[in-house]
C-alpha cells in the first residue's frame, strides 16, 4: 500500500469520525421535524433556496449540539456499551479538537442563520444549543430522572426554527407542533433507556428505565403517547388542516398508542416488554406524521 493510499485512509478515518461526533441519526430525525414546519409555514411549496439554508444551518447546529454531548459524556461514554465507540472515547478524535470542533460549528450556524434567514432563526438555533448542552447535559441528564422531559426541550427547536425561517415570527401551529416533539420524546426515549439500564445504571445516570421498573416505565410512556395524539389534533382546527393530515394524525397515532400499550402489557404479565419495537415505532411515527404536514399544504383537500 503506498503511503497516499494509506494518507487518504487515515483522512477518511478522521473526517468519519468528526462526523461521528454530530450524531447523525439525531440530526435526520431534527431535520425530519423541520421542513416539512416550512411548507405549512408557507401554505404551500417554500423557496427552495431558503430550504436549503436553513437545512445547512440547521445541520451544523444540531451537529455542534451532538459533538458538545459528546465531549461533555466522555467520561460515561466509555463505560457504557451503547457508546463505547464513540470517537472521543476510541481515541480517533481528541478532546481539544471536539471541542474545537463544536464551537466551530455553533458559531458558523449562528452566524450563517443569521444572514442567510433571519435574526430570530438565528437566535433560536443557538438557544437549541444552550438548551441541549447546559440544561440537558451538564445540568439535568446527571441529576434527574425527568432529565429527557425537560432536556427533550432542545429537540422542539427545530419545528420553530422551520416556522421561523419562512414567515420571521412564531405562530400558534409552530407552538402546537413544538409540543407535539415535546410530548413524544419521553416515550421515545424512555424505551431506549429499558434496553440499556445496566448501561445506564452503572454510569449512576438516572433515566427512567433505571429509576422505576418496566411496568411503571411502560404506564409512563402510554400516558404520553395518549398526550403526544391528542396534541396532533389540535392543529387539525388551528392551522385549518385537511384530510391527508387528519388521517394520518388518527391512523398513526393509533398505531403509536398501541405498540405503547403493548409494551407496557408485556411489562405487566413480566415478559420481554421488547422496547426497541416502540422506540422504532415511534421515529417512524414522527417521520410519518411530518410528511403529512408537509404534503397537506400541496392538496386542496
């Protein structure tokens, strides 16, 4: 192998690995609740050029976000199997250069926000920031097992962000909608920390799955699945919705509040409550129902 071919190797290695740090499944997911805000912001088909602004800066802020999270949880991350090969932990990336790294991209998201949407999508990025990094991380991820309620908060920012960079103000549909992600990140997550209590049982992190038993957990996230459908509604009436989003608000959210049920069933009976089954449901579950507030605008019905 010449020594090219094993330069190229090592840049490849340390640009998958700095891309590691933005979390991207995160960052798609954030993405997912962010365009299609755009299209109902607009009543229709928004500047795509706008899009595109807003996807870029919103990408780097939410990567900024996932890489601080990182630096910050090193220290867990390499006692927990779900994140023992995280770069940061593996070595592939140095602390300085993440942290670098993260105040990079917070700065150039803020800045490019700020010239190429707005003032007010600018300051709500870096306020989503803050948020997940400050409040979630060092203050209540270590501290609380409500950590992901409150934490969860910075996960909302980009239903405005979307809102914000079309119209340059907030609106009640943008508030609705905030709180729809608000209400669905418990019982999201909250199966993920079933899966990996040990994990986080033997970083002492408090998450629910760690804190209450499964049955407690899986009530727990059937109450806010019931809270994340009921909020779906309120648009329909609000932002004047058809029936592409309508029906998809019921058909879904039923399937969502059923796998729900299901796991807390199997938790009852102790059985394998399988709480991978209602964290996968519930990313499909998101994505489907902001496709449908995209594609609601389009239809004249």
């Amino acid at each position: 192998m010449s020594d090219q071919t094993v330069r190229k190797s090592s840049i490849g290695r340390t640009v998958s690995a700095y891309v590691t740090l933005t979390k991207p499944r995160v960052l798609e997911l954030l993405l997912v609740s962010t365009v299609p805000v755009m299209f109902l912001a607009q009543g229709g088909l928004p500047d795509l050029w706008l899009v595109l602004a807003t996807v870029i800066g919103g990408s780097m802020s939410a990567g900024s976000a996932g890489a601080f999270n990182m630096y910050l949880d090193r220290d867990i991350d390499a006692h927990m199997h779900r994140t023992e090969n995280r770069p940061l932990v593996t070595g592939e990336v140095s602390p300085r250069g993440a942290l670098i790294f993260s105040w990079t991209l917070a700065i150039v998201s803020t800045v490019w926000l700020w010239f190429t949407t707005n003032w007010l999508t600018a300051v709500l990025s870096a306020s989503a920031i803050f948020f997940y990094v400050v409040i979630y991380t060092m203050i209540l991820k270590r501290r609380t097992e409500q950590n992901i309620i409150w934490g969860g908060i910075a996960g909302c920012f980009p239903v405005l962000i979307g809102w914000s960079a079309v119209t340059g103000s907030l609106d009640w549909p943008a508030f609705i909608l905030f709180l729809l992600v608000f209400l669905w990140t418990p019982p999201h997550y909250w199966p993920l920390s079933m899966k990996y209590k040990d994990d986080y049982d033997d970083v002492d992190v408090p998450m629910l799955g760690v804190t209450r038993s499964a049955s407690q957990v899986g009530l727990q996230v059937i109450l806010y699945a019931w809270a994340t459908v009921a909020c779906s509604l309120l648009l329909v009436p609000v932002a004047h919705m058809g029936l592409v989003y309508t029906v998809s608000a019921l058909v879904f959210g039923g399937w969502f509040v059923y796998e729900s049920h299901r796991l807390y069933s199997r938790a009852v009976r102790g059985g394998e409550p399988r709480p991978m089954r209602v964290f996968h449901a519930s990313i499909t579950y998101l994505t489907l129902i902001f496709l449908a507030v995209a594609v609601d605008p389009l239809l004249p019905f």
